[in-house]
C-alpha cells in the first residue's frame, strides 16, 4: 500500500524567506501528484498538479518538483507571505484510481 | 462559475438521526469522491463514483452510503448517526479526461458533531 510522508509536520518562517516542504512516497508507480493547501476548518485549494511524466510545475510564487525513482515530491514557496501560512497537503494517484494523503506540513510565516 | 459546494456546512445531531451531506459540482466532471478528514490527520476515502449509478467504497471502512443518480450531485446518508461518526467530511470531484486528468477539486467541507 502506497505510505506518503510529509516532513517536516511544521514550520515556522519568517517573511520573505524561501521554503521548501517536502513530500516522500514509497510506491513510484503513481499517475500523478497534487499539492493542495488548506485553512483551518475549510476544504482543500488545489496548487499544482504534476502528471507522471513531468518533473516540475509552477504558478506564481510556487514550484512544484517530482522525482519518481527516488520517491520524492518538494513544494519551493519563494519570498514567503504571513498569507502563505496554512497546512499543505501532497496527494498521489495511483495507477489504480486511488488516492493517497500525506498528513501534511502546517506553515506559519510570521511578518 | 464551476465550482462544488457542499451543505451543510456545520451539523450538530443527536445521536440514531438520519443525516444525509449534500455534495454538488458545477464543472461536469464524472469522478467524485467523499473523504474523512479527523483534526491534524490525513484524508481518508470512504466513497467514490465514476459516474451515474456508480459507487464504490474506498479505503475506509464506512457505516455510510451514497447514491449519484445525476452527474453533478453525490450525496451521503448516515443512516443512524453515532459519537463515532464526528468528523469533517469532505467532497472533490475529478476530471475523466483530458491534460488535466484525476486533478480533484474540493468543497469547502462539512463539519459534524453527533452528540
């Protein structure tokens, strides 16, 4: 059964720095991965989605990476905002239609 | 504007009511999914359809069931709501198709407390 990690489970920064969450996945044969964020309480906003085939994706601020050989997914935030500070979430697809969840990185970014 | 929405958004009942969480999306995507979601945990699936009269279970074992009798709504009845069943309760829906395939969009979420 695919194990996904996040580490670390939290983080604090301060503004303006550039961070990088981290998301670890034990089974390669994934269809694709999606970083999601969430605010307490609310439903999950999707970020980025890579398919299998690609190794990065990016939007604004946010750089998604994939490396499915070696199991791993990072998430790079650059000049980080108090607004960024939520918990962050790495989803997998598998081949199979199933999803798999990380527990999450809950980043706090302290003006 | 496409979008999914779920209702209510809060709940509080006592326990044995029936409860059924409205689920309903606006983009036309045939996949949807329910998911569990306790306080700092990870999701968990507990129901998914792939289409009209399609459901299956998912990982986690459930007390609850759904029916999609249209694409764009997926609701989930608890029978006879316990304790046990607080939790968040979460609902995406995916496209079938496409560059952007299996990318799951969600609700903003239910939140129930059964007393």
């Amino acid at each position: 059964k695919q194990e996904v990690t996040q580490i670390p489970a939290a983080l604090s920064v301060p503004e303006g720095e550039n961070l990088v969450l981290n998301c670890s996945f034990t089974d390669s044969a994934i269809y694709n991965l999606q970083w999601f964020r969430q605010d307490p309480g609310k439903g999950l906003t999707s970020l980025l989605l890579i398919q299998s085939s690609q190794r990065e994706q990016t939007s604004g601020r946010l750089n998604a990476s994939l490396d499915k050989s070696s199991g791993r997914s990072t998430l790079y935030i650059a000049a980080s905002q108090p607004g960024d500070s939520a918990t962050y979430l790495c989803a997998l697809a598998n081949t199979g239609n199933q999803f798999y969840f990380g527990t999450g990185t809950s980043l706090t970014v302290i003006p | 504007e496409a979008d999914i929405y779920q209702t209510p958004r809060y709940l509080v009942i006592g326990t044995g009511k029936k409860i059924t969480l409205e689920c309903s999306q606006t983009m036309g995507h045939d996949k949807m999914y329910w998911y569990q979601q306790d306080p700092g945990m990870e999701l968990h699936l507990i129901h998914y359809s792939y289409g009209v009269n399609s459901t299956e279970k998912g990982d986690l074992s459930s007390e609850s069931t759904v029916s999609r009798i249209r694409t764009e709504h997926f609701p989930l009845t608890l029978e006879s709501a316990r304790p046990s069943h607080t939790s968040q309760y979460l609902c995406a829906s995916g496209t079938s198709g496409g560059p952007r395939l299996d990318e799951q969009f969600f609700g903003p979420g239910t939140r129930l407390t059964v007393l």
